[in-house]
C-alpha cells in the first residue's frame, strides 16, 4: 500500500520505519536528510542520460529511457530494501516526490512492502530546514579568547542544559587549525540539514548555550537567520589566564602531526608575519610547542579584540573570571549561576 505524506510527519517521528533516498549517489553526498538510507534508482551517469533524453527528446522518452535502464534492476531494489527495511514499512523520497519516488513505491508496493512517499521530496525538507534557522531562540553566547576552552566547558554543561554545538557539527575547531589534521567537513547542505534536525528538537522557551563564532567554521557558514540571533544574543565572556589558555591548546594541538601545524601556520603568515611565521614554524620543528602556540596566541588575540561583536547590540555581557578552564564541570556551574543571576535581573528591569 502506498501513502502520501507530508515531511512534518517525518520530522515528528510519528511513522516509525527507515527513511529511503532513491536519489543518485552524488545527490546523496551532496545533502540528504539526517539518518536517510541511499537506494538510489538510477547512478550518477545513469541520471543524467536521462536529463539528456529529457532536454532532446521529451517526458515520453526519457520514461522509457528509465524503464531500459531500471527493468533487470528491480530484484536488485526489492532485496536490497529486504535488507534495510526487513519489517517492509519504508519512507522514501526523492528530488520533488515524482517519477523516480512513484516507480520505487510501485515496485515496493508490488511486493508487499507499506510505503510512505513524502509528498514535495527532498526539495520539501529543505524548505523546512530554512525555516528553522529564523525561529526565535532563547540563546546564551559563550565568548572568550582561543584557548579559553570554550567547546569543553559546552560539552559539559551539555548534560544539564541544551547546547547547540556549532563546531561539531561543521567539524571543525573554526581556526587555521582547526581540522586538527584529520576532521572531514560536511558539505555547507549537509551541515544546515544537521543543523536543522537539531534545531527540531529546540525547546525555544528554555536556555540554549552556543559557542561565539564567525559566520564561517572552516568552509561551513552559519545560516543567516540563526548568525543574526548569535550576534544579538546576550554573552558571557570567559576571561582566562593566558598560561591557562596555552596548556589547554597544548593538550589539544600540541600531539598534532608536525607537518599538518606548520602547513597551517603558513596559511596565516601574512598576517602573523613573517619574523613570527619563521619562528613558530621553527617551534613546531623543535617540539617547542607551548613557545610556537604563545606566539600564534598574540595573532588570535588581537583578531579576537578586533571581531568583537558591539555589545550594544546585546542584551547583557558579563565577564566570568575562570582560571582552570580544565575544570569543566565548575565552569559550567558558574556559567548556570551568571545566567541565571543576569536573566532574573533583566526580568526585573524590564518590569520596573
């Protein structure tokens, strides 16, 4: 039997079976829902043969032209779907939900399968996913200076209150280094449709934490609409001593392959220049590594003081003292303790 539904139903777990893509291998690859299944119909060549015969010769022909390619397939589809959906209740989508979602549901169907089409296809969700990036958010921005260890105190309080991990979620540390030699970035797509599926499951009256960052993590860019919020948000700025700063980077960067650190720092050498370029890169080479991340700190520094989001712009920013940012756990009870204090206080003025 074959359903048609709508994407929210997908997105609100109310039908419980494997999401299918029928898409081509590179579309997948591309962007496709979070947790979805690769069927695909038809190969990347395959594909576009079709979209030839399409574009010379008309709908008629390219339909044919698929049931050339996909006739001794179908066995190949059915067993395949046996595997991932033994209990034969599949979702499945393509591009819009046409020709290529409504052959596999027939051939499904034939075989005894229960199936749900989302009705628009992939092009559906991805409308959704942008809705997502403009729903207000009760945000709180974390802010410090690199090293301030910003992303593991998030993971801690992660526990306790909902964290929207930016960087994790591009896979990347959102500095030169910050691939750490060997993280693979999603592509910008798939990084807004993880984004959106965690912002699914938001509530949007409580408290969400969320690391300061620019509007690029590496090649990945925040969604305008979520970056406005960001950058209006109210901050609670870490400040660090700087040897703290250096033994936490040290922990981090300093095991790194050599040769990943100093390809790195020449990426920024115009702007670190090139007497402090020469030595760092000379540091790395001789295992001085808290000599080499002291010096790249005094570029991140001043970058940090010059990106400054205005705090005008924000509701409140307040400054929290932490001198052992390896203390996770406590930093995290502090940064609950401030946010709390600040946002009461604001209940307070507001209502004055």
């Amino acid at each position: 039997m074959i359903h048609t539904v709508t994407f929210d139903k997908v997105s609100g777990s109310e039908i419980n079976a494997p999401l299918l893509d029928i898409r081509s291998p590179a579309e997948y690859a591309k962007g496709h829902i979070p947790g979805a299944l690769s069927l695909p119909l038809f190969t990347d060549d395959e594909r576009a043969a079709i979209g030839t015969t399409y574009n010379h010769q008309g709908r008629q022909a390219a339909i044919l032209k698929g049931f050339d390619i996909t006739g001794p397939k179908w066995s190949g589809y059915i067993k395949k779907a046996l595997e991932l959906a033994p209990d034969q209740k599949v979702i499945l989508h393509c591009w819009r939900g046409g020709m290529r979602s409504e052959a596999m549901a027939w051939a499904l169907s034939l075989y005894g399968f229960e199936v749900y089409v989302i009705k628009g296809g992939y092009k559906a969700f991805r409308r959704w996913a942008h809705t997502l990036f403009s729903q207000p958010l009760n945000l709180v921005v974390l802010s410090g200076k690199t090293g301030s260890n910003k992303t593991g105190i998030l993971q801690a309080l992660a526990s306790r209150q909902q964290v929207l991990d930016l960087e994790a979620l591009a896979c990347h540390q959102g500095s030169a280094y910050g691939s750490m030699g060997r993280l693979i970035q999603p592509t910008q797509e798939q990084f807004e449709n993880n984004l959106a599926w965690q912002l699914k499951d938001l509530d949007c009256s409580k408290t969400v934490w969320i690391e300061d960052e620019s509007i690029t993590i590496g090649r990945c860019a925040v969604p305008g609409g979520l970056w406005t919020q960001l950058c209006a948000a109210p901050a609670v700025e870490l400040e660090v001593p700087l040897e703290a700063r250096v033994e936490i980077l040290n922990s981090q960067y300093g095991i790194l392959d050599k040769a990943f650190l100093t390809e790195a720092t020449l990426k920024i050498k115009k702007r670190l220049g090139p007497d402090q370029t020469r030595a760092a890169t000379e540091d790395i080479q001789s295992g001085n590594m808290r000599a080499f991340i002291r010096r790249v700190l005094m570029y991140y520094d001043k970058a940090y003081v010059k990106s400054r989001k205005p705090g005008a712009a924000k509701s409140w920013v307040t400054a929290l003292s932490v001198t052992d940012p390896a203390d996770v756990s406590g930093a995290a009870d502090l940064l609950i303790q401030v946010a709390a204090q600040r946002s009461a206080a604001t209940m307070r003025h507001a209502s004055d």
